[in-house]
C-alpha cells in the first residue's frame, strides 16, 4: 500500500493560516474551556490534523496526516516559546 514516500504539494499559505488558527484554536481551549497544560498538545495536534486532512490536503490521507503534524508542532513552538520569552523577561 505505501510503498512510496507521498509527493506533497503544498505552499507557504497553507502555514500562513494553518498555524495561527491552530494556535488560536489551543489558546482558546486554554483559556475558555480551561484545558490541562498537559492536554494543549493533544488539542494542537487534533485541530491541526483536522485542518490539514480536510482543508489543506483533502485529496491525500498520507500528505494531511505529515503536514497535520507539522502545523501542531509549530503551533506549539510558538506558544511554548512565547511562555519561555515572557517567564525570563519577568524574572529580570
């Protein structure tokens, strides 16, 4: 069945918006719904895989499933890196 690595087409917009979204979306989990530290990743990694199956990539299970991991982990990136920058910033 896969024999073969999956061409993937895809472009910068597709991180342009995929990203941001994902990112709001697990912000709004946290503040809102008042989801675990624990669960964000889970959260980031469900949006982002929902976003890139249906949205992004509809028409290729394998290339929605490797960029869907691709936008969480940005996302996440970027949250965890804000967290970092602002814990150090405070402390001086």
């Amino acid at each position: 069945m896969l024999t073969e690595f999956p061409t993937i087409h895809t472009n910068i917009w597709d991180a342009f918006w995929a990203v941001p979204v994902t990112f709001v979306v697990v912000l709004i989990a946290k503040w809102v719904f008042r989801v675990r530290p624990t669960w964000l990743s889970t959260v980031a990694t469900v949006v982002a895989l929902i976003l890139s199956i249906f949205i992004s990539h509809p028409h290729s299970l394998s290339a929605g499933i490797f960029m869907g991991f691709f936008y969480s982990g940005a996302a996440m990136g970027v949250l965890y890196s804000m967290k970092q920058s602002y814990l150090a910033f405070r402390s001086k």
